[in-house]
C-alpha cells in the first residue's frame, strides 16, 4: 500500500485527482466506455461518475460521443491528450521505480522476479 501510495504521486498533472487519473486508466486500458459502464469498473456511483466524465471533460482529456445504438446514451473517450499525459506519467512512475529498484541486490531481484506473476494475477482479479 505503501509503495501505490508513493506511485500516486509521480505523475506529471498535479491537478487530477486519484480517481480522476485512475478513470483515464481505465479508458486507456479497456477502451471507450458509456459512463455507466466507467461507474461499474471504477466501483463508484453513477452519478459520481457523471461529475468526474463532466471534469474530465472540462480539462480537455476526454469526448462524449454520441451512443451508436442508444441515443440516450454518450459513450466516453480519452483524447490525444489524455494519452499523452498518461504515457508520460507512466514514463515518470517507471523512472521512479527503476531508481529505488537500483538498491536492490541480486537475491532481492531474484525474489521480485519470482513475486512478478503472483502480483501480476492479483491486480487483474
């Protein structure tokens, strides 16, 4: 928890909040997305979802489009910017990473290494 806390804070708009950048995550990660969707996969209210897709959008980091088979509906997009924004802050965290794994000697890599898939399988349940 710790070391997801300290990650948190290399990235490069200061400006986003957590959830906010963890939105344009799930955008980049899983594609365009109505806002009820976003809701369900971020574990939030739809209504909070709402405010959040509507302060993103202020920010110029995603597009509400219109629905393809739903016109009550908007289906939520990163732009350009957004993508730029969360390659560079995924370049700052890794820069970060990589300087505090510089510490690490050959029996603390080989433990990490080991640790690598276990960790991998958790984030994705």
């Amino acid at each position: 928890m710790r070391l997801s806390r300290r990650l948190k804070h290399q990235r490069v708009d200061e400006s986003l909040s957590p959830t906010e950048m963890s939105v344009l995550g799930t955008l980049a990660r899983c594609g365009s997305a109505t806002p009820g969707e976003l809701a369900r996969r971020e574990h939030v209210q739809p209504p909070s979802m709402t405010r959040i897709v509507a302060l993103l959008e202020a920010k110029g980091l995603v597009r509400l489009e219109p629905h393809p088979d739903d016109r009550r509906q908007k289906v939520v997009s990163q732009t350009e910017r957004a993508e730029a924004m969360l390659e560079e802050s995924r370049r700052k965290r890794n820069a970060w990473l990589a300087s505090l794994a510089e510490g690490l000697d050959e029996e603390e890599w080989a433990k990490l290494r080991a640790a690598a898939p276990v960790l991998e399988k958790l984030a994705h349940l």
